[in-house]
C-alpha cells in the first residue's frame, strides 16, 4: 500500500490559512522596499511544531487512512522533519508509526529524533545507506509488518508524491489571497513537492526554488511531479532553481546560511534552520545582491519550518555560541 492510491481523500492536521507577515527591517537591510519582503509561515502550521509537511501529510495520510492504514512508514534522515511530523501525524490520528532512518543508534543528536520518540514512533535504523538502500529497508519493514497482521501505508520520502504535493498547490491559492500582487517566492528544496505544488498555482515564472542537497536531480524531481499535478508537461529547464547553496552537502552548515540565519533573527526575531530554510534564506540574498528581486516588487519567503532540527546541529549551535556577547 502507498498513500497515493487515493489523492482525493484528506485529514485535516494543521491549522490554515498559515500567516503571512512582513519583514521590514530585513528587506531595508537586503537593500529592498520596508514593504517588498514577506514571510509565510507555515512553520506555525500548528501539528507537531510545525513546517511544511503538515500540508502534504493532509493528504498522504488521507489517502492512507482511507485504505485502512493501521501504521505509517517512512523514511529519512535522523534530523528529518518529515520524519519528525509523521510521527506527530501518526499521534493525532490513532496510527502506529515506524520510522526507517539512515544511521546507527547513537550517531544523532538531533532535536528532531527526540520529538520522535516524544510522539511514540519507532525507529529502524538502516546504517550508512543510500537511498535506494533506505527505500529497501522501508520496503522490507513494510513487509514484516504485514506479516506481523498490521495494514502497513509507506509514506513517501519528505511526504512528496503527487498526493502531498496537492497541499502546497492549496497554499499557493492560499497566497494569492493573501497577496493578490505577489512576484516571487522563494521555498527550500528538499524532496521536491513544496516547489511542485507552488508551481502547479503560481506558474514557473513566480517560485524560486534553492537546492538544499537532498536530492540529486533537484530540477528532475520538481518537474516530474509538477507535471503530474498540472497534468501537462513541465520541463525541469522551465523551473528557476538555484544550486548555489548546497554547500559540502546535505547536513553541512555553510557560512552564507549561518549569516542568513542570523540577520533573519536579529532583524526580524524569526528562527530558520541550518539545512532548509537557512539555505533558502542564503538563496534570497544571492538573489537580491544579482538583482533577480528588486525593491518595489513583493517577494514572499516561504518559511518550512525546521526549527527543531536546529538544536541538534552541532555546528551551528557552537557558532551561534561564539557569537553569544559577554558581560561586561
């Protein structure tokens, strides 16, 4: 059983429509318009600390749930925040869930692995393993699982198939009420189906994705499932990605995240993380100082939350320390 076999089905998780506020003081430091810069915040989405897989799990977890579910599987990193709200998803609604994680015991400290035992799930750790390695083991939990008698549903990899892709085509609409003159946004791109759902309700022209290392076809990924949600083809060469922010990889803290993160909390006292939004951020300054947004246009942020996965990083929290003003 997947979660796509019935897309039209969902559960209601989070709480919308998420806000969308203005940052001035940071689009005045970036060089932009007191009113050009926005944010929205689905990192208030409500379940489980929030972040943009609240949106695509509505959907995922509907189609799960219609088909008699009893668990939910999925896969991930240990500082993964789709792997974090399945687990809180699972909680709210009465499921069982198996987290399948790259890694061995002991080899995290993520603030996202300790909410997952928070919510109950379980996890398997399948080694230092690569993708293809991590769906297997998924598949083979998937398997036991039924043998045992459970209904087991495989989520998705960062909840992005067609189906979960579907919530982020809703938030676009959402965003067009909100800011019927908007010209971009910017959005983290992990998995593929937040800029894919963007896309499908704002057009090619209006979404700015940044590769965040998660996948190795970023522009592959997006297109294959916008074009199953427009139903009409979209070329991976229509889409504006940026590579530019990955770094040493998926993980690693560079210095323009950590500088975009840090302006974004001492100019507008809102928190990204390290791997998602900070990159995305780090995207947007890039984006501004090369004049690809310009003063007098509004250009929204998409914040996907990830605060979590923040205090497990090691790297950035010792910076963040270093940085800390002492006393007099």
């Amino acid at each position: 059983m997947t979660s796509e076999s019935h897309p039209t089905e969902r559960v209601l998780l989070g709480t919308w429509p998420t806000p969308l506020e203005p940052m001035p003081r940071l689009g005045r430091a970036l060089g932009l318009g007191a009113d050009d810069l926005w944010i929205k915040r689905d990192d208030l989405a409500g379940l489980g600390g929030g972040g943009n897989k609240v949106r695509k799990l509505e959907w995922t977890c509907g189609a799960a749930r219609a088909e008699g579910a009893t668990v939910l599987v999925t896969t991930g990193a240990p500082q993964s925040n789709h792997a974090r709200l399945t687990a809180a998803a699972g909680a709210r609604l009465g499921l069982d869930v198996v987290l399948v994680l790259a890694g061995t015991p002991g080899s995290s400290s993520s603030g996202n692995l300790a909410l997952d035992g928070l919510f109950g799930a379980t996890v398997v750790w399948a080694g230092d393993v690569g993708d293809r390695e991590l769906s297997a083991a998924a598949q083979d939990v998937v398997g036991r699982l039924r043998l045992e008698g459970a209904v087991p549903a495989l989520i998705p990899f960062g909840g992005s198939n067609v189906s979960g892709a579907r919530g982020y085509e809703e938030c676009g609409r959402e965003l067009l009420v909100q800011a019927p003159d908007l010209s971009a946004v910017v959005v983290a791109v992990g998995s593929g189906g937040t800029m894919a759902g963007l896309v499908a309700s704002l057009g090619e022209t209006r979404v700015i994705g940044v590769h965040c290392g998660a996948v190795t076809d970023p522009g592959g990924t997006v297109a294959k499932l916008a074009t199953g949600l427009l139903g009409r083809d979209c070329p991976a060469d229509s889409l504006r990605i940026r590579l530019d922010q990955v770094g040493e990889g998926y993980g690693s803290l560079t210095r323009a995240a950590l500088a975009a993160l840090t302006m974004t909390a001492r100019t507008e006292g809102i928190v990204l993380d390290p791997v998602y939004t900070g990159r995305a951020m780090a995207g947007l300054v890039a984006a501004v100082e090369e004049g690809v947004i310009v003063p007098g246009r509004r250009t929204v942020f998409l914040h996907s939350g990830g605060m979590a996965g923040l205090f497990g990083h090691q790297a950035t929290i010792a910076s963040l320390e270093a940085a800390l003003t002492p006393s007099a």
